[in-house]
C-alpha cells in the first residue's frame, strides 16, 4: 500500500483480545491504487464481526497490526487511475474487509469475481441519507433481506421468534417481518429494550433475561409455539429454541453473539419434524439474491423513512463502543463519528 506524507488517526489493532488492545495511533495516509477510491471518512460503522474478528473467531484472517472496520460513510478524497464511476467529492457509502476506523480509508468500487463480473461495494448515497443513517441500512438491511426473503421467506399469517430484535440486524428482521403481514414475537435482554421493538412494530417483547422465553413464546402461541426463528444468537438458546417452534417449523441459525454450542438433532428436533437452515452473508456475495438484497438497501434509502444511530462514539472511544457492544446495552447501530 502506497502512503503520502501526510498522517492521520486510526485505531490499530497490535494484538489480539479485549477491546482495550485497540490504540488510537497517527499513521500515514493511504495512497489508492489505480482500482481504489480514498474516502474521507465521516462515519465508521460497527458490526459483531468486527468484534469476532478482534477475538479471532470470525471466518477471515488478517494480519497484524490492523485497523479494524468493514463500513464507511463519507466524502471521495482522491480517485484512482483506473476508476471511472467515481469522482472527487461524491458522497458513498463502502463495505471493505478491514481500515474503517480511520480518518481516510481505501475502497474498491466494486469486488471483480474470477469470471470477469463485478460486484458492487461502494455506493453513491443519496440526499437525503446521512452519512449515519446509511450505515444503519448497508449491511444490516442487507442481511436482515437475505435472512428473511432469500433463506427463507414466512408465510404472510405466521408468528416469528426475532433474537436479538433490536439490534441492528434484528430491528430490521421486525421491519421487514411486519411489512411481511407476521406476527413478531421480539426477544431482548434488557427491558430499555423493549420500548425500541415496540416502536418497530413487535407484537410482543419478552426480556429473556426476566422470563422463561419457551414458555411465555407457547403461551403466546396457545401452545404450538411459533413457525420460524430466526437467531443470531446461538449459545444456551441453540438448545432451547426447539422448543419454542412448532411441529414442522424452522430455525434459522445465523450468528453465534452468544457463543457456539451443540444442538440435538433428535429432542425435540426430529420428532417436530423441525427443519435447521443456517445463513451466512458470504456464500451469497457472488449470486443474484446478494446483488438484489443490495438493491433493497439503495431503494430503500431513497424512498423509506430513514433513522439515525442510536449510539454515536468519537473514533477515540472505538474501545468503549465495542464494550457497549458486549455489554449487550446497545439498542441499535454503533457508529464511530471519524
């Protein structure tokens, strides 16, 4: 990587562990290749990989040291040579494997596959979206469509079980669920919570933390539990969610925020006739449903109500954003203000 003589702030990871081994450093600034875009970055998001990756439990390897971060939001600073969709002063929003918590990050515009296609990564945001507000949408909404339009998509008059449901991925499971005509049954940790679920359209919160979910979801449910859930949680409820979900129903596995664990495939699993589907964003990158969960988020950003991020930390404070994260007290999209 070509760098100027110019320098900037940027969180360097040295050595893997807790958030606190993450050190605001003075770097130089990156110079692009001819097939990379310079952006000035504005807004940094957060996401639970970026965390599994600090803990060397994320799929990707990288090397140190590192600068975390896989979205930005910001202004193009320099174009390079070979780049011709892009110029100086547009407003984007990128997705990119590492280098987002920092005051200038590279991009590609778009990821080029083996057989010649491309793969766009890098967006031009329109007006009205701030540069917070998409990061609500690029990777969450994104996921959120795959999980529940692609992987499995509800029928209109059946109950969901949301893990996790006002995160940033799970509030958009809520949405979507709700625009889908489902009955929602939010799960949260917190009772702070619940007011956010609510808001989004849940039909019921439950505090799992306060309350035996499985048997407040069958009371719920008058006994038959729900048709599908859909956990990003994984740990202890790989074991309990069977439970919840009715005779024939689905568990849709996609993220391990609560750790790994086993789950038994004969009680009460294969006398429910129940079906496991596991989901994962990167198998999917180089097919058509990614390309039109992608469209999704941009047609939703120039059309649909738009939010900001609930949690905002200056990029000095990436340590304190990540224990918010752990702590499990966040109640939306993290953000780093760069």
């Amino acid at each position: 990587m070509a760098q100027t003589d110019r320098t900037m702030r940027a969180i360097q990871l040295d050595e893997w562990g807790p958030p606190t081994n993450k050190q605001l450093r003075q770097v130089p600034v990156p110079e692009p290749s001819p097939d990379q875009l310079r952006i000035r970055v504005h807004t940094a998001g957060i996401i639970f990989a970026d965390i599994m990756l600090r803990e060397q439990r994320y799929v990707l390897n990288v090397p140190l040291p590192h600068c975390p971060g896989r979205e930005v939001a910001g202004v193009v600073d320099k174009v390079g040579s070979a780049v011709s969709d892009f110029e100086v002063g547009d407003r984007v929003m990128a997705t990119m494997i590492g280098g987002a918590y920092a005051e200038y990050a590279l991009v590609l515009p778009a990821l080029a596959l083996p057989d010649g296609r491309r793969i766009p990564t890098t967006f031009k945001l329109p007006d009205r979206a701030s540069f917070e507000s998409s990061l609500v949408y690029l990777t969450g909404l994104r996921t959120a469509y795959l999980a529940c339009r692609v992987v499995h998509r509800p029928q209109p008059e059946e109950t969901l079980l949301l893990h996790a449901a006002s995160g940033c991925v799970g509030s958009h499971l809520v949405r979507l669920a709700k625009k889908n005509g489902n009955t929602v049954i939010a799960l949260v940790s917190r009772d702070e919570k619940a007011p956010r679920c609510r808001e989004l359209g849940a039909d019921h919160v439950v505090n799992l933390s306060k309350t035996d979910y499985v048997e407040e979801v069958r009371r719920l449910t008058g006994g038959t539990g729900v048709a599908c859930s859909f956990n990003s949680v994984g740990g202890p409820t790989l074991k309990t969610d069977p439970h919840a979900i009715a005779t024939f129903g689905t568990l849709i596995l996609f993220g391990s925020a609560g750790g790994k664990g086993l789950i038994d495939p004969y009680e009460p699993i294969e006398k429910k006739a129940q079906t496991i589907k596991t989901f994962a964003t990167y198998p999917f990158v180089d097919t058509p449903a990614y390309q039109e969960a992608t469209d999704f988020v941009t047609t939703w950003l120039e059309n649909e109500p738009l939010e900001s991020p609930p949690h905002v930390f200056p990029l000095e404070a990436a340590c304190e954003a990540h224990q918010l994260i752990e702590s499990r007290a966040s109640n939306g999209k993290v953000v780093l203000d760069c």
